[in-house]
C-alpha cells in the first residue's frame, strides 16, 4: 500500500491596469461607476489545498490495484474571468443601448440618441467581496488482470465546485414578485421599471454559482496479436447552476441571463453533459503473407488498420419565448420559459428521430398570466445522441536503404464512414412561443448536424 498526502498554497493577485483603466460599479444600482483598483477584494489569501491519495495491491499478486484520491483545486480570478466585462464598459468604451427608438430615426438619429446620454453606456458589475472558489474532486477506481493481455478497470469519480463563477449578460432588469405559482412580473409586461436608470446594459459577475458531478467508468483492454483493443463507457450526471466562466453564453444551448437574483432556480444538468458514452478504438497490423516474396511481399506488406467507434447521448437545452414576454426589459431577455403539461404522450418531452418538430409543442403552453415565468427548468430537453465511426488504412513502406525507421507511409482516412446523420439540437428554432404567446410556427425544427456528412482524406507521411 502506498498513501500520499499533500497541501498546496495557492494564492493570486487581483488583476490590475497600469493606467488605472478598470471600472465596476460596486453595487447594481449606483449611478456611477468605481474607476481604477482594486477590481474586487482578494478572496485566494487562505487558500490551503489538501490533497491524499492510495494505492493498494489487496492480494499481493500484482494482478488487482485499488487507487483512491481526494483533492481540493482553487479556481483563481485570473484576468481572463474579466476580460469581456472591462473591455467594452465605460466610461472607456461607450456602447450604448436604447429602446422604443422613434420611427426612422436609424442610423444616424440613433447614434445620436444613443451617444447623446451617458444613461445608456454599458456598464460592468463585480460582486466586491468575492467567496472562495474552489472544486473539491474524489475518486475511487479497481483494475484487475483478467487474463494474459486482457485488464479491466471500474470506478467511480465526483467532484462538488463551490462559489463557481456566475455569468449574467444584462442584470439592469425589472424585478419579479415572488408568488405561490412563481416569479411574478408587473402587469402589462414592461410597465416595470429597471434596476440602474443611469445605465444601459450591466453585465455581471457573480462568485454564487455550484456544481456537482458523479460518474461511473469502465474500461476494458485487450492486446491482440500485432494490435489492440479498448473500450470504454462513461454514465454520469453533471448538474450546475450556471455553466459559463467567460460569458452567460459561453455554450450555444446557454440561458446567456439567468435568473442572478435566485441561482438556486438554474439548477439543472450542465450545458455540456453527457449522459452516456461508449468508445472503442481498436488498431491492428495486417502481417506479410508468408508464401508472399519479392514485389508480392511489398505490395501485400506493411497494411495496418484502425478506428474509433462512438456512440453518446445527447446535449441539453432549454425551449422558451421569443421577445421579452415577462417584460424584464433587458437587452438580452431570454429568461422566461413556458408550462410543461402533462399529458397523452407528454412523458418525453421530445420526438426522437424527427428533425422536423423534434420538440413536443403539444407538451407547453403559456403560463396564465403571460408575465409569470413557467415551470420548465433549465436544460430539461435532451438533444439527438451522436453516433459515429471513424476508420484508417494505413500502408508502411520502409527504405531501408536510407534508414532502418525511414518510412513512406501512405494512409486513406475516413470520417464518419458509415454517413450517418447526426443531428444537432434545434436551438436555432427552440422558442416555441413569440412574446405574444402566439405558438410559433417551426418550433423544434433542426437545421444543423454535429458531425459532416462523409469525409475521405489521402496522404503520405514521411517519418524518419
């Protein structure tokens, strides 16, 4: 048995700019914005990391292994968490935003309307007392010898991300009442009034956000003659409250501005998980024929082949509404979903294998009134799986005249060789209703693949 135990001190400065060019406001709805240092308080001070791993051989034999480890990671508020916020926020960069704009006045009525007053400036917003971030991960794996050349590992791995960025692309909105049925908007929707009238669009930065993972694993490998082959498959769960660090948006299928006043509602499966996985991969070197000699031995000789099959469920999304139906007032309200109702054939809430109305509209409908947000959580809809099989030939051709390793190797490489289709979320037409409440008519229509279609590739590769 062999035990390590380890700590690691972590820690890092707050970003700063030479000239003093950083600008936040320090709480929402200040009229202006704090320029120059310090950004936010230094939350990395005590960060302390344990860190212990095991390694047990049970029976002595060196045929089974049982590792196990526990680590605590600091994620650091490094300049890159940043960026997109100081970039374009004044008074530095004037973008400006303006609505109910009057009829005609674009372009240039506009420009002016908008660079005229400073009340539609994009903003920046940092929490200023930011909480640790940190990501706590565990594991435990069993391998085992089955045979000559044949092993076989299992395990389990999780991890629990605490205070993890929370990313919001415009927090200056009007406020929901909290109600028995949900979050309540002022009636008419957009008779509300903004947080921050002295500002455009605020974008945010929050250190509020959690995450949690646990998976199963298996992998089998086997070595064959002149090649191998391996397998494995993954079934886990990821679930967060927000899956950007950059920007709200950092997925496709992201919610770009999720509800920032209540994360705890965005608790839902990752953007980018993955229910389940297999992969198998397998090469495997031909041989020369033995009666073969001569040119024979050359042209039959050298061949190898190879390939990765995979197979996996689909990525989650979100469908909801188009326009700002809650009346949030935002430059960027994608927030409000719909009822999902139960009824005849509404236990999945999608048509597997349909592109053309992939989405269940019939499962939906509008909350009454139109500006109380639905009960749909986030990333309840699971996109199409992917199925792919990528295969290679390649043929060695050793100059032993130049070098013993000298190789002219020619290969034909196939991608997705069986042409299959691979379809992608509809998340070009997920708003199944439009800010009227009206249904919309191509509602769960798919328009792009994850994969291409068949493609074939021809080299030669010099090695030496």
């Amino acid at each position: 048995m062999t035990v390590n135990l380890g700590l690691r001190y972590e820690i890092a400065t707050v970003p700063t700019e030479v000239q003093g060019k950083l600008t936040t406001l320090r709480n929402i709805t200040d009229a202006k914005p704090h320029v120059g240092d310090p950004l936010f308080s230094n939350p990395t001070l005590r960060n302390f990391e344990p860190r212990v791993g095991l390694s047990w051989d049970p029976f002595g034999s060196g045929k089974t292994a049982i590792n196990a480890g526990f680590g605590m990671f600091d994620v650091l508020p490094l300049p890159y968490l940043i960026q997109f916020n100081e970039l374009f926020s004044a008074p530095f960069f004037q973008a400006g935003s303006a609505t109910n704009l009057p009829v005609g006045s674009f372009p240039s009525g506009a420009f002016a309307s908008v660079a005229g007053s400073s009340n539609t400036f994009r903003q920046a917003y940092f929490a200023p007392k930011p909480r640790r971030n940190y990501v706590m991960q565990w594991n435990l794996t069993i391998e085992r010898e089955l045979a000559k050349d044949l092993s076989a590992m299992v395990g389990y791995v999780g991890s629990r991300g605490v205070h993890q960025p929370f990313r919001v692309e415009d927090v200056d909105t009007v406020l929901p009442t909290p109600t028995s049925q949900g979050y309540l908007w002022p009636s008419p929707a957009g008779s509300g009034t903004r947080l921050n009238l002295n500002a455009g669009r605020i974008t945010a930065g929050f250190w509020t956000g959690d995450s949690y993972y646990s998976a199963l694993e298996v992998q089998i490998k086997k070595k064959i003659r002149r090649g191998s082959l391996e397998g494995s498959y993954t079934w886990g769960k990821s679930i967060d409250t927000s899956s950007g660090s950059l920007v709200g948006d950092e997925y496709s299928n992201s919610i770009s501005s999720p509800l920032w006043f209540n994360p705890k509602l965005n608790r839902g499966l990752s953007d980018f998980n993955v229910a389940q996985n297999l992969e198998v991969n397998y090469t495997w070197e031909i041989g020369t024929p033995k009666w073969a000699s001569g040119i024979k031995a050359w042209v039959l000789g050298g061949w190898q082949i190879g390939g990765v099959f995979e197979a996996s469920t689909g990525v989650p999304f979100t469908p909801g509404f188009g326009g700002d139906t809650l009346g949030v007032k935002s430059t960027d309200p994608n927030i409000d979903v719909p009822n999902l109702i139960a009824g005849p054939g509404c236990g999945s809430p999608v048509n597997p294998g349909n592109p053309v109305s992939y989405i269940k509209t019939q499962c939906f409908a509008v909350p009454n009134p139109i500006t109380l947000r639905g009960n749909l959580g986030r990333n309840t809809l699971i996109g199409p799986g992917l199925v792919n099989f990528d295969f290679s030939l390649f043929k060695n051709n050793y100059l032993r005249r130049i070098s013993d390793r000298f190789n002219v190797q020619f290969r034909a490489e196939f991608f997705n060789i069986l042409n299959h289709s691979n379809f992608a979320p509809p998340l070009d037409n997920r708003n199944i209703f439009d800010s009227g409440g009206s249904r919309v008519a191509n509602a769960g229509l798919i328009t792009s693949t994850q994969t291409p279609s068949r493609q074939i590739q021809f080299a030669v590769k010099l090695i030496w």
